[in-house]
C-alpha cells in the first residue's frame, strides 16, 4: 500500500476535520505520518496514524507576537509559517529520503507541507477546511480595518521571510500563491458544493466531500425548555464582555444556557451565574449539538459545520473576514441570522427571531441532509488514492 505523509498547522478547527479521513486511510492500509503538535498526539495516534511532533520546529516568538497570534494576525501566521518552514527543512528533507511518501497531503495554511511537496516534486493534496477561497469566493470574506492595517504593515516582514527560503530550494513568488486556491491542485474541501461559495467556479480536481465529522444522534426533545449554546472558539475566546452580554439578555427568557468560554479565560470571569445559566472552558462540542435550538457562535468553519451537521439554526457573531465569510453564507442559505450588535437588547432579539421563526430551524434541516449525502471521510480517502 501506499506511503503518505500528512501535515497541518496547530489548530483543532484545522486538525480535527482530518481524522476520520486518515483513519479510514490507515484502515485501507495505508501507512500515514502525521505531521503536527503534541496538544494533538493523542487523537492523532487513535487513528493509527505514526504522529510526528513538529513543536520544537516552530520558532520563538515574542510575547507581542503572540498576541498578535491569538488576534489571528494574518502576517504573524504567515511569518511563522514560512519560519518554521525553514527550520523543519533539514529533518523533513531526511524524511522524505527515508519514508519515500508516495504522497503529501497538507492543510492549505500548512506551508512547510505544501512547499515540501513542491520541492521534492511529489503529488499532492490540498487539504481545505475552510470554503476553498479564488477571486470570486474570497469577496465573500470582509476584512477589520484592524485586518487590513495589518497585512499593509506586515508586507516587508512576509517578503524578507520569503526570501530566506529560496536558497533553501523553495521557489516561492509570493504568499497569496501559497495559500489561494487554485483549479489546478488536487484539494479536499470539508463542506458540500451546496454550500460553497460559488462552487461553479472550482474545476473537477476539487472533491467536496461534507463535514467529517463523528456521527451522533439528534437527542432533542419536544416540550422541554430550549438550549441556547454559546461558542466563540478555540483562539480568540477570551471575551467576558460578550459572554456577559449574553447571559443579561437571556437570563429573562425561557432558555437554558451553556457558554463553552475556552481554556484562556476562567469562567469565574463571568461571576454569579443566573439560573439556567452554564459556564466552563470545554464540552463536548458535537454532544452539546445534538441537544442544541440555538448556536451563538463566532462561524468558525469547523463550529458552523457541525451546528447545520446537527440541524441547529444559529445567530452569527464573526469575528474574522473568515469568519465573516462562512457567517455570510451561513445567512444566504437561510440558517442563521446575523448578529447586528453585541447589546443584549441585540443578541435577545436575534435569539428571539431564531427561535420564534420555523424558517431558521427548517434551512438548518435542508443543509443537514445535504451534508449527510456527502461522500465524507471514505470520499476524502478515495480523492486521495486517486492522486496516487
């Protein structure tokens, strides 16, 4: 059987959509090394995948910079993309030698992955959890103010971190060749060609091949009172003020409420809680969905597939031009409702609509079939066998 190396950034709305794909391709008898970070080993591992630790590769950075990490700085991600990139080098330089991957699959941010594959010339899989972004999806996505500041300012720093790896082999004109879509590379996308942005515009190398996510049962129950599940994420999380907001505007409705707040910000943040009233930094993402009426979540990707995975409308508070992106589409096909404000006179009224107005609930219904016709993660194992 075939030899393939797999590769992603630290990030479990990145890493996780992968799993069972790598799973089913282990179980077809493929052998798989999983390049990543050791928050990550142990689901790694339990898809019978070899994990190969990449975290004393990523290069130091300040605490300044890490800040800007957490903000989601698009030049900070870049710079230390293309840094760790040229610090893995020699070992994945020896790997490829060693291992002989008859294939590379990585994460379309992933670009110490996606350039090895280029420069050992090997075949290659883009592996996109996000939409798939061109010319004509990305105008889905809406950038801060604070975004654009910040990729205007970082072009210097991206540009002298482009160059220091072009004596290393890595033939690079530019970042956005990296990281944009193109019709031309074979790419696995973890949604459906429903819900893609302007799917007609993607050639027959891309599979949409549905959320791969675990299949769990809808657990709602007719008559009980309604659970409000409140999410920003996995990075920028720590936002008391927003969780508060929430918590003033649905403390007199007749709901109950679970706030998953993340490991960065202690749930004592919020105080006494009211009746009715759940906080705590993790759950069980997937269980809390199948119990779900209403998602207030940040439109993560991986966040907003398994909400219409599930049948949960959602009210929609991006905080990213990603996010913004998914958030959008989210609204066009009727599962969701933009959050206008983060008052709580805002976010009650916006729970209200999604509650009150069947439509939300229905649209959520509709892209739940769709998702379930997907070809999922046995899709995603054929796409890659077939680039082989």
């Amino acid at each position: 059987m075939s030899r393939i190396m797999f590769f992603c950034i630290p990030a479990h709305g990145h890493t996780n959509p992968t799993l069972l794909v790598v799973a089913e391709l282990v179980r077809r008898g493929h052998q798989v090394r999983y390049y990543s970070f050791y928050e990550f080993e142990e689901k790694i591992t339990a898809t019978g995948a070899q994990f190969i630790a990449c975290d004393d590769y990523l290069p130091p950075v300040s605490q300044k910079e890490m800040q800007k990490l957490m903000k989601v700085s698009i030049t900070e991600m870049t710079v230390t993309d293309f840094e760790t990139t040229a610090r893995i080098d020699p070992m994945l330089a020896r790997d490829v030698r060693d291992f002989q991957p008859d294939c590379i699959v990585a994460d379309s941010v992933c670009f110490w992955g996606k350039l090895t594959a280029r420069k050992y010339n090997l075949p290659f899989v883009c592996s996109t959890t996000t939409f798939a972004f061109n010319q004509y999806s990305s105008r889905y996505m809406k950038n801060s103010p604070r975004e654009l500041l910040d990729l205007i300012l970082g072009m210097p720093r991206v540009n002298r971190a482009l160059r220091r790896l072009r004596p290393l082999g890595y033939n690079v004109k530019s970042a956005l060749s990296i990281t944009q879509n193109d019709n031309d590379t074979n790419t696995i996308v973890y949604t459906s060609k429903q819900f893609q942005p302007c799917a007609d515009t993607f050639s027959e190398r891309y599979a949409f091949i549905g959320p791969a996510v675990r299949d769990t049962p809808v657990r709602r129950t007719p008559g009980q009172k309604p659970l409000v599940y409140i999410s920003l994420g996995t990075v920028i999380n720590n936002r008391p003020d927003f969780y508060k907001s929430c918590i003033a505007a649905l403390e007199t409705m007749e709901v109950e409420v679970l706030i998953s707040c993340g490991k960065y910000m202690d749930p004592a943040k919020l105080g006494n809680l009211p009746s009715g009233v759940t906080a705590c930094p993790y759950v069980d993402q997937m269980e809390v969905l199948s119990r779900a009426n209403v998602f207030i979540t940040h439109c993560g990707m991986n966040s907003v597939s398994e909400s219409l995975y599930m049948g949960v409308p959602m009210v929609l508070a991006p905080q990213t031009g990603e996010e913004f992106a998914v958030a959008r589409r989210t609204e066009e096909v009727g599962a969701g409702k933009m959050l206008s404000g983060g008052s709580p006179d805002k976010i009650r009224a916006a729970v209200s609509s999604v509650l009150g107005e069947p439509r939300y609930a229905e649209a959520a219904a509709r892209m739940r079939a769709d998702f379930l016709s997907c070809s999922g993660a046995a899709g995603g194992a054929d796409f890659i066998e077939s680039v082989i």
